[in-house]
C-alpha cells in the first residue's frame, strides 16, 4: 500500500523476514554511505542482518546505538545521531534507517529532518505500536519535560518496511501497548475493524501471524487514507490522536517511561470515551463495549494520580500543553456515535469529573 501525498508518496510493505533482503530495499535511493539508528535493546537482535542487507547497495554502512526507553526522547540523545553522521563523514545522499520502535523512529526522522536541512529516511519499525502508527505518517519528534512530542517536524520517509518477524522477540507488555494503538482506529473510522478486534483479540495476544498481519495492514491503510487527506494536522488528521491528550498527560505526569505510551492511550481512550458519554455523543453501551476491549488487550483502564491534593487539576494543566489546544482551550478526539470522530472542546468541570471518575 502507499502514503499518497504527491512528490513525497512512499509505499508501506509488510512481510516476513523483510529485513534480511537486500530487496526490501532495492528501490532507495544509493549513496556512499547508510546509517541505521538503533537502541540497546533492538540493536542486538536485528541490526546485523539489515547492516547485511544494506551493504550490498552502499560503500558504507554505519550503525548508531541510543539508550532505550522513552526517557531518552531528549536533545541530549538525538545529538548521538548527529554525531554519528558528523565524524563520518556522512553527506546529504546518506540515508539514515530507523530501526527500533517509536521512540527510535521519532528521533531518526527528525534527526534526518534537520540534518544538512534534509537527508533522506527509511522506517524499519519493529514494534506493533511503530507499525501500526508511528512510522507512518512523518511526524518526527523529541519530548519536553512540560509535553510529549512538542519539539519535531512533519518529516516524510522514503518507504516504510513492516517485518513482522520482528515481533516475535517483543515482550508481552510492548505488545498490549501497541494493541492500543490498533483499537483506536476502529471507534474513529471503523466498525467492521472493531468487530473483528472482538474476535480476534485472544489470537492477537497469541501472535497469530495472520492476525498480526490483519491488524497491521488495516491500521496502515485507515492512517495512509487519513494522512493522505490532512498531511500536516489541520483538520482530520487529529482524529488519530483518540485517547492521546489524556495519554500523554500521563506520560509526562509520571515521567517518560514510567508507563508505555500505548499503556497511556489504553486508559487515555477510556477517559475520551467517558467524556463522550457525558456530553451525550454515545451511549453507555458503546463506553462499556470500548472498556472491554482495552481490559482485554492488557491495558490499564484507570489513569494515575498525579496529584494527590489536586489529580484533575494537574491534568488540566498538562493538558493545555497538547498540540491540539487552542488559546489554553483544550480540545479533545471524541467519538461522535460509533465508527465517528469529532475534535471538540469540553467543560472543565465537566473534564474534572472525568478524571476524578476514572483514575485510581
């Protein structure tokens, strides 16, 4: 399938073993060099074989290591790639490989953004979180203490590859987080998508192949479409960010890494789905139908305390950090009947008794 956006089009493939191909690679663009960016954790596993992969098509293949973990999304972490490309040498033909999940993806992307004003970039995610979502799309991006992702570009890849090998060496926690992440495209856009989550969600936490492969090739055709439409946000692209301004109150209330990203969209979409109701866009039914669903994925369906004297209050202010707020009005991704998303500002007080209702 394809990213359509005219000159900066990619296409998105998923396979088995992708990443042991000089093929899956054939159609980059060759340079003298390469340079795979990878962490600690993935490095290990994977990096060899796509080093292998690219050496047949570059003079050299280069290889960065960041720490893992997204308390590591910093200035401090993203200047290990710059510095990688600086001392060797790298010109504006190299083209970086992001192989990692999320975070690796994010600080690759950017790094290829800023780097000489623009080289080019390949995303070789190997989470179901980066597959599903973070690589596709070309938001790139490092946290801030005050808020997630708010320092990034909009930053295209060349070509996305999806092995969905990779997953079988990913921990069953990092599995449930990026399941997150697939749900959500079924309450803002599709149905039948749901359904077959209801169906399929004990086969998903097995790992079956074929379900594995389902839910990865439709949530990337559903965010394809959808960024294909709205390249830079302005409109219907926010819908993707379902569950994601309670979410990433969450992460940055209790420290990068302290809960997965996708653990923070699991309980963020609960909150959302909450708010709906009390503003009278969906029935108690379709709440209870949406909790289940993230119960069985293994993900948390209560926030935190983030503040003991003051819980809501603290994420109210966090909150007025997400992209998506206009004026310190804090608009958030509501689902507007099933299959239906609406982005919409909502009471404070009316916020508050959510929270209040759904943390523990």
């Amino acid at each position: 399938m394809s990213v359509n956006l005219c000159e900066r089009s990619y296409k998105i493939d998923i396979g088995i073993d992708l990443i042991y191909s000089q093929q899956s690679f054939s159609k980059i663009p060759v340079g003298a060099s390469a340079l795979v960016v990878t962490n600690n954790v993935v490095g290990p596993l994977y990096a060899a074989a796509l080093v292998g992969a690219l050496s047949g098509r570059y003079e050299s293949v280069y290889c960065v290591v960041l720490p893992d973990g997204e308390q590591h999304k910093t200035w401090q972490t993203l200047n290990l790639i710059f510095d990688a490309l600086l001392k060797n040498g790298c010109d504006r033909k190299t083209v970086l490989f992001a192989l990692g999940g999320g975070v690796v993806g994010d600080m690759t992307g950017f790094a290829a953004a800023c780097y000489m004003r623009g080289v080019p970039f390949v995303q070789v995610p190997t989470t179901l979180l980066a597959q599903v979502d973070s690589s596709v799309g070309g938001k790139t991006a490092i946290n801030h203490p005050l808020g997630k992702n708010m320092i990034g570009a909009f930053y295209q890849p060349l070509l996305v590859v999806c092995d969905l090998s990779t997953l079988n060496t990913l921990p069953q926690r990092e599995l449930s987080a990026g399941l997150a992440e697939v749900i959500k495209y079924g309450p803002i856009a599709d149905m039948a998508f749901m359904d077959w989550l209801e169906s399929s969600m004990d086969a998903l936490l097995a790992r079956d192949r074929d379900a594995l492969a389902y839910a990865v090739r439709r949530s990337c055709e559903i965010k394809a479409w959808v960024v294909g439409q709205d390249e830079r946000e302005t409109g219907l692209r926010a819908i993707l960010n379902f569950g994601h301004t309670f979410g990433h109150a969450i992460e940055a209330g209790m420290g990068y890494g302290a809960w997965l990203h996708g653990e923070g969209v699991g309980a963020g979409m609960v909150m959302a789905i909450e708010l709906s109701h009390r503003l009278g866009l969906v029935d108690a039914a379709y709440v209870q139908r949406l909790r289940a669903l993230v119960q069985r994925a293994g993900l948390p369906l209560h926030g935190p305390v983030l503040d003991a004297a003051d819980n809501a209050g603290r994420y109210l202010e966090l909150m007025r950090v997400d992209k998506k707020a206009e004026a310190g009005e804090i608009r958030f991704v509501l689902i507007d009947g099933p299959g239906r998303a609406v982005v919409r500002a909502a009471p404070d007080a009316l916020v508050r008794e959510v929270i209040d209702a759904c943390c523990l």
